[in-house]
C-alpha cells in the first residue's frame, strides 16, 4: 500500500465520520442558515487548511446557534449575531462568494 493511498483512505474515513456525526444544518432562523450554507461553499470553494478550518467552525457555530434557539432568552438575538458573524467571514475569506 503507498502513501498516498493511506492519505486517502483516511480521509476519506473522516469524511465519512464528519458526516455520520454532524447535526442538521437548519436551524430555522434564516440568518443562521444563510451563514451555514455560505460557509459550506466557502470552505470547499478554497479547500485544504482554510476549507477544514471553516468547516469546523461551522459545525461549532451550528451547534452553538442550536442551543441558543432553542432558549426563547437568547433566541431573539440570533439573527443579529449570525448576520455578524457573515459580516466578520466576509472579512477573514474575501476570496468566496459571500
């Protein structure tokens, strides 16, 4: 077996278990999943380090935005604070279609 193809098949088994491990994408505040499919096409748009990177912080930012609309307290304030976050993404990735 060579090296790459155990790159590959690693990779391919933590794509695997990204996808077995991930929760829905939708939370039903349109700002929020507006940012989540955004930073979706962004991270495989540019791909390697940056694209890993933005699809862990999707995944904490969904999970995070998740508890918080379940919580009326805190529910109200989530359009704001995901159109910030676009905001801020805009800004740290100019190269994807934002």
């Amino acid at each position: 077996m060579t090296h790459m193809s155990v790159m590959t098949r690693s990779a391919i088994a933590l794509a695997l278990l990204a996808g077995a491990c991930s929760k829905p994408t939708k939370l039903g505040v349109a700002e929020c999943d507006a940012y989540l499919d955004k930073v979706a096409a962004c991270a495989a748009k540019v791909g390697g380090a940056t694209g890993q990177s933005l699809t862990k912080m999707r995944a904490m930012m969904a999970d995070a935005w998740a508890q918080s609309a379940a919580d009326s307290a805190h529910s109200a304030t989530l359009p704001k604070t995901c159109d910030a976050a676009l905001a801020d993404a805009k800004k740290q990735v100019p190269q994807c279609d934002w």
